[in-house]
C-alpha cells in the first residue's frame, strides 16, 4: 500500500488538545501522509503548539469562517488519493488509516470507509459504550442511536469526492456533517472496517451540546437543504421530515420560543400523526 | 520470573534503584541487579528467580552483544530455541547463555519493536536504547505479567508491583482514585489501565509503550483481542477435540521447559485436571501434583483431586487446612497485593503456593478455562438475560423474588434487576460476585462517582451470542485484573513461578473461534473441553456440580473474622475515610447477621477499602 493520504484537521482555538490529535496522527502504522492544518483565525497558541510537534507540517491560515470552509479549503490543498477530516481534538488509533486504506485498495468500488468510535472526555476517559460510525444511508434516514456522522471517523476516496462535487455546506455548521453524508450516500458507498476506533472527544463546551437558537436554526436550515434538494428518498420523505420538525419543535420549547415551537410540532403532527405521537410517548 | 524496575528521572539516584528494587526480593530470590547511568539519568533493576541457565551468566541486567541495548525482563519465552534458530540464519549470533533472556534482546536487537510478535510466553519487558535514549516496554498479550508506571514531573518509573513505586516516591506524591474506589464496590478490583493511586497506572496487556526524558511518547497496540474474533467459527466436534487437545499439549509441552522442579495445580476441576493429564502425558515420570482441602466437607474437592492423581499416577501432594490456617493468611493479604483487592480466593491460592513452593518452582494451573470454553454460571444469566421478555419484566421479576425471601432468590432479585441493557455484563459480573451494584453504590458514596467505563459492546467480525459476549468480556476484564493478579502476585509472594498453558495465545486465538454451542452443549458448560478431558481421565470423576477455589468467607465474617468487620467498619473509621455513607453500611452489618448471607463479599470489599485507607 503506497498510496498517499492526506489528513485535513480544521483547528479552531484548539490549543488543548491538537497536540495529542496530531501525535496520534504521527503514531500510525500507516506512513504515507500529508498533514495538512487549516487555521480557522485562532487567538489561542494553537499554531505554537503544532510548529512545536513539527514543523514541516503545512498549516494554513485563514479568517475565521467556519469548520465547513476550513475543510474545503484543505481539500484544495490535499494531494492524497484518500482523505480524512479530522477534528482537532479527536484522536486516531494507531490503525486507523492503515485498516481503512486497506480496505479501499481491495475494494475499489467502495468509496469511503469507517469503524466503531469511542467517545471520550476531557481526559481521554471513555464516557459511553461503543458506537459506530453511519455505513448505510438507512442508518442515517431511521436516526440510529448508537450510529454517529462524526467525519473523523471516516476516509474517503478523494477521486470519489471531486468526481461528485462534494463539498461541506457552509450555510451548515453542527449539521454539516450529515448533510455530507446525505449528499455522499446518493452514488458513493461506504465500508466498515473493524476495531479501528476513533477517539471522538466529546467536551462539556462543546457546539452540539448546548442548545442555542443558532443550532436549533441550523436544524432549520439543514432540513430546508434536503427537503429542496431532494436527498430524502420517497419512501421515507414522512418519517424523516415529521421527526425532525418534531425535534426543531422541541429544541424551541427547551428554548422557552413557545410560537416557533408550536408551529414546528404542528408541522410535525401534520406530516406524521403517527410518527409524532410515538416520539411524544417515547 | 522476576521483578523487574527502573526510572528515567534525574530526581533519583542509585541508591533509591536499590531501594525500589528489593521492594521486589520475593519475586527474585535468587539474584540482584543494576543498571544506572547517572548521565542518562536511567536506571534499570531486577531481581532474578532462576528458572533456566541457573549460572549467573543469565542474571539481568542483560547487555546486548552490540553494547547498545540493556534490558531487564519478567517471564518466560517459551519458543526461544525457534527464535534463536532465526537469529543464528539472519546474524550469526552465537549466544553466551542457555537462557531465554539473550533471546530476547538480540531479537529486539536485530528487529526491532516487530520482534515482540514473534514471542510466544509471559512477559514484561523493559529495555533500554543507549543510543536514541529511549527505554520501550512491552507487556505481553494477555496480561499475565504484571507492569506498572509512574510518570510525573519529568520522572517516568516503571515496576513488577506497585510497591516499587511507592517506594520510589513515596505516599506523599500519590493521591487516592476516588472513581477507582467505586469501580472497586462494583467489581472488586481496580480497571483498566487504573490502580488505586492517580499516578500510578498499569501497562495494558499487548502493548508497547516508549518513554523517553521522563515521558511517554509512544505507545502501541501489538495485540487485540478482538482482532482475533475472526468471522467463520469451527464447528466440527471431531475436528475442534483434536486440535484443541494438540494445542494444549503443545501448550504443555512448552511450558514444561525448566532447569527446576516443576508440578502443577491440581483442585480436581477440568481446567486443573486436563493440564496435569496432558503434563503427566508428556512426562516420563510421575509428575508433582498440588492441592489443598478444607477441613470444612462443604468446600472440600481434595477428595477428587486425590482420585484423579491416583488415577494420572503423579506424586500427589495434598493440604487440608483448618480455618486458623486460611485466615492467618488474612492479614498477609494488604502486603501481597498493594492495593484493596476483593478476590478471596487468594486465600487458598497463597496457601497453594506456599505448600507447593516447599518442592517446586514452577507450577502450572489450569486458569483460562472457565473464560475461554463458558464455565462460568454468570454466562447462563447473560442467556436468560437477553430475552427481551425477562428483560423487559426484570423489576416485577426482581421484586418477587425479594418477598420469596431466601439468601438464593434475593441474590437473583439482584442479578435480574439490571440497570440498563448498555451496562449488563458488569451488572451480571458484579451480581455473580455478590459486589454492590451501580445504583447501591450511588447511594453508598458520600460524593457521587460513577466509576470508570468499561466497554460492553465489542467491535469484532461476527456478532458474539450472549454467553460468548460476556465470556469475552471477562477475557478482557476479570481475568487480565483479578484471576491472573491474584496468581502472579500469591505465587511470586512465594517465589514460585506459576506458567498458564490454556492462555497461551495460540490456544486463545483458537478457542475464541469455536463455535459456542460446542461450548455449552444441551446444558453442559465446557463441554468442547470436557471431551478433550474424557481421552485422558474417565467422565465418572466429574460428575458433580462445579465448585470454585474459595473459602467460606460468609461465615468466617460472623465468626473468627468479626473483628475486620469491628475495627474497619466502625463508625469513626468510616466517616474518618469519608467515603461511605456509614447509615448504609450499618444497614449492611445489621442485615448481614440477621441472615442475609450474600452480603459477605460487599463488607469484604468495604473492609479492603478501609484498612488500605488506613495503612
């Protein structure tokens, strides 16, 4: 296996952990690699720290415009025939792109490829079970619990990714992720490979952790996309759409936005009165 | 086998290399030695129990032919002969010694870290690189030798046991793990890489880690257990008897390479039974047979064993103890294992060991087989369990059975009235070990702490069906943490070294692949195993109910252990530790004596917690 890979990490003031993402990153048993560091406008010792670890690492800067124009912006850059978009404050087994490379060069007509994710806190601790990363585009449609989108547990066929114009949205920001793998699933196809986690760090301050109006906006935006753009199949236009204005509904009475949650709940209900009741009873 | 130590610090000298090194003279009687490099500020220390090459040629720490490397090494390398044949094609290497230890580190020497996954054995190693300045350590893939490490301020210390450890730095620098401490009212033993102090963690089993200027740098997984699973199973009876039985022997056959006298295990129970029949098998004379019996007929299986040597014909040994004999061994205990340590079948096990000691130095024991071929009952509940309808009906179940009101159904009550379906396998583990629960352990915390997470979900090529998903479980956890330290730690308290054929990789990676219903067959636990057994020793010897290795701790608490129960757990000593709620634990006591026997292993537990609190 010779083919080289390139690892795309946006960092956003991420000074207290992108030491230990980009060592994991150094550790691998693959070594063909590319580092490539978007800059997303840091005001913390983020760069300090990475021109410590080393210092041929590119690392690009740019002004602060979101984790979706960072990644773009580092896919550019990438020459690798594969690509991973990792968080920087994730980390990677050391087999992580070994299994994975792996399996796309025996597989080629598989597109992306990805394994289980253990989530961890603050101090590396684990603070769940397993999960596992979406494979299917069922998984991602019937809103399975223990099957995350995180992007960092993925690598792509980078051939796969320009051939079909994929890129992350950048009207999206916590939703971006899925909506890539909405848009990816329509012609791509994704392995499974095993134990091979992801380390996905999941922090206290985290975005998708604290619900505020601009993530609850984002839910609004990201539904509007599929809904016009069409990546919801027929068979499951009801059930996906019904859900997901029934947790925009929700998030805005967590938010105390009692209208805006009425008329998302009622959306909802309307769509699916079947469906909306089974998520109130739940 | 030995103890091996060392640091890469410029805080301390050789003087306290010394010092942490004899901390560990029971598990090498038989020879001292030093590394240290005051420049370097690396030190290197090992205490030998002479196994094979008895010359002092073979003592450590070993220098490498090149001068380069040196090493220290706890364990044994079974196919060292294979590997030195290798050495001899690719570098002409002609070696000194007898010993496995050369082996070893010409091995590194000439392939590097990759050499590890050509050992087959027990290890910890710990090898030094004058040139890159850099120590790498490997721990082998099971767990079955212990390493531990410190790594604070510039200081990176390794050691055999935690006592080194605590030697070295001293109690002043190490603080209590309070989510340790709840992981041991759940599980007994302290988890994962964690031990009862923050500072001081364990190496994992199949891992090498590199330290260099007093850190880690590196750190690599050369073994998982779960890529071993592999996706078809071997399902043909005749077939899997076969192969498994030469695996074994093979196994046995290694493991009976020794410039010193060697017996085995023998309690009368499959595992102890299959491993002395091979032994005997493979033997030309009657080999060394151990075991011990209790006065107390309830728990005596000497009877059996007695049977089964007779029948091997081996030099059989045998001890019955009376209770005085087995609580003397009580308070033994807190300097045998370093931190609380629930496993009372360490009791008999130290016993074992020092009576066998007496005529041998190694000894091998039958431990692995209740993990690898489901013997244990707790697997039966892990099937019943996964019934979505007694799943879904555990609390009116657990309910009824609490009123039934015998020691029996309320520990059942207990077994069913797990928490969640994410964490069952530690619930049932926990409940089969009659340790608190994680809801009684929220109530009995003073500060709450929901201990550390083990995973229960495995990410293996084929879904594990209930009994082999906790089976697995235990491999991971129960066995690496509590079976093979409570082994290491009482045979080495003896200096006897204790070698475990059934958890050789080669027999592992096999085992884990047969089909489970070859397991447990028409309700028969191991039965694969037994049929390998019945070529050697007739059926009639085991037909009767298993019994594990242990003492009557339930009622000993009440009686001639009482005063654990009156000096540790009184109300000024608990609210002095401040951990535990006293309210509860009084209930506890009082329940206790009004005849809820099945409490005994949670005020034993509790009673481990404070008197190291209190040490």
């Amino acid at each position: 296996m010779n083919e080289l890979t390139s690892i795309i990490i946006p960092c956003y003031n991420a000074a207290d952990y992108i030491q230990k993402t980009i060592k994991s990153v150094l550790n691998q048993s693959y070594k063909k690699l590319e580092i490539i560091i978007i800059d997303d406008g840091s005001t913390d010792n983020s760069l300090k720290i990475i021109s410590e670890i080393d210092d041929t690492i590119l690392c690009i800067s740019q002004k602060n415009s979101g984790v979706s124009t960072a990644r773009n912006n580092g896919l550019l850059k990438a020459k690798g025939e594969y690509v991973l978009f990792l968080d920087a404050d994730d980390i990677i087994s050391e087999n992580f792109i070994e299994k994975r490379v792996s399996f796309l060069e025996n597989n080629r007509d598989y597109d992306a490829c990805c394994s289980s994710i253990h989530t961890i806190n603050e101090k590396d601790k684990l603070i769940n079970d397993v999960f596992f990363n979406i494979s299917k585009k069922e998984e991602l449609l019937n809103f399975e619990e223990e099957k995350y989108s995180c992007p960092s547990g993925y690598i792509f066929r980078t051939s796969s990714l320009i051939k079909n114009k994929l890129t992350f949205n950048k009207k999206l920001s916590s939703s971006a992720d899925q909506y890539f793998l909405y848009e990816f699933f329509n012609n791509n196809k994704i392995g499974v490979v095993q134990n091979s986690p992801l380390k996905y760090r999941v922090l206290s301050s985290s975005m998708s952790n604290y619900l505020t109006q601009k993530l609850v906006e984002d839910q609004v935006i990201f539904l509007s996309l599929l809904t016009q753009n069409n990546l919801i199949p027929k068979k499951y236009i009801k059930a996906v759409t019904s859900r997901m204005n029934y947790t925009i509904g929700a998030s805005y009475f967590h938010l105390n936005m009692n209208i805006r949650a009425v008329k998302y709940l009622i959306i909802s209900f309307l769509i699916s009165p079947k469906l909306f009741l089974k998520l109130k009873f739940r | 086998m030995c103890g091996i130590t060392g640091f890469i610090s410029s805080k301390y000298k050789k003087e306290d290399l010394i010092k942490m090194t004899t901390m560990l003279k029971h598990r090498g009687p038989d020879a001292g030695g030093y590394y240290y490099n005051s420049d370097l500020t690396i030190g290197l220390g090992h205490r030998r129990l002479s196994i094979l090459d008895l010359n002092s040629g073979a003592n450590q720490p070993f220098q490498s032919k090149c001068s380069r490397y040196r090493m220290v090494f706890n364990g044994e390398i079974y196919n060292f002969k294979k590997i030195l044949n290798q050495l001899q094609l690719e570098s002409n290497f002609i070696p000194k010694t007898s010993s496995d230890t050369e082996i070893v580190l010409e091995a590194f020497a000439l392939w590097g870290d990759s050499f590890v996954n050509k050992l087959n054995g027990m290890f910890a190693i710990a090898i030094w690189d004058n040139q890159l300045e850099r120590l790498s350590l490997f721990r082998d893939r099971v767990g079955i030798k212990p390493l531990y490490y410190y790594q604070k301020n510039n200081c990176f210390a390794f050691s055999s046991e935690i006592k080194s450890l605590v030697q070295l730095v001293s109690k002043n620098e190490l603080t209590i793990d309070k989510t340790t401490v709840s992981d041991l009212l759940h599980y007994g033993y302290s988890i994962e890489d964690n031990s009862i102090y923050n500072e001081i963690k364990k190496i994992e089993n199949g891992t090498s880690i590199i330290a260099s200027k007093g850190k880690i740098i590196e750190r690599n997984h050369f073994w998982k257990i779960e890529n071993k699973v592999r996706k078809e199973l071997v399902s043909n009876e005749p077939k899997v008897i076969k192969e498994l039985d030469n695996k074994i022997t093979d196994a046995v056959a290694n493991r009976m390479i020794a410039d010193v006298p060697l017996g085995t295990f023998l309690s009368g129970g499959i595992d102890s039974s299959l491993i002395t029949a091979t032994a005997q098998k493979l033997s030309d004379r009657p080999i060394n047979t151990f075991s011990i019996g209790f006065k107390d007929q309830q728990q005596d299986e000497s009877k059996y064993a007695k049977k089964i040597a007779k029948t091997l014909n081996t030099n059989h040994n045998e001890l019955i103890l009376g209770e005085q004999d087995a609580i003397e061994q009580v308070d033994k205990l807190f300097d045998v294992f370093d931190e609380p340590f629930g496993d009372s079948s360490s009791i008999p096990t130290l016993l074992v060991c020092e009576m066998a000691k007496k005529q041998i130095t190694v000894a091998l024991s039958g431990d692995g087989g209740d993990e690898l071929f489901l013997g244990y009952g707790m697997y039966k509940w892990a099937e019943r369990l996964s019934n979505p309808l007694l799943y879904h009906l555990r609390k009116p179940i657990s309910k009824s059975l609490n009123v039934i009101g015998n020691n029996k159904y309320k520990r059942g009550a207990m077994v069913i009235n797990t928490p969640s379906k994410k964490h069952l396998k530690s619930h049932i583990f926990s409940q089969e070990q009659y340790l608190f629960s994680k809801q009684e352990i929220d109530n009995l915390l003073v500060e709450k702490n929901r201990g550390n997470l083990i995973l229960e979900t495995f990410d293996v090529n084929r879904k594990l069906n209930p009994m082999e998903a906790q089976a697995f479980f235990d491999l991971k956890n129960y066995l690496k943490d509590d079976l093979l330290v409570k082994v290491d730690r009482s045979s080495m308290f003896h200096s006897l070294e204790v070698r475990v054929p059934l958890l050789d990789h080669n027999v592992v990676e096999y085992a884990l692949n047969i089909d489970p219903h070859l397991k447990y067959k028409n309700g028969e636990a191991k039965y694969i195993l037994k049929q390998v057994l019945y070529d050697y020793l007739p059926k009639k010897l085991f037909d009767r109910p298993k019994k594990g290795f242990s003492v009557p701790l339930s009622k000993w608490l009440k009686t001639d252990l009482k005063y654990l129960i009156d000096n540790y757990l009184s109300k000024t000593n608990i609210e002095q530790a401040g951990i535990v709620r006293f309210e509860i634990v009084e209930n506890l006591i009082y329940r206790y004596f009004k005849g809820d026997d099945f409490l005994y292993n949670r005020l034993w537990i509790l009673i481990q917690i404070h008197r190291f609190l209190e040490k």
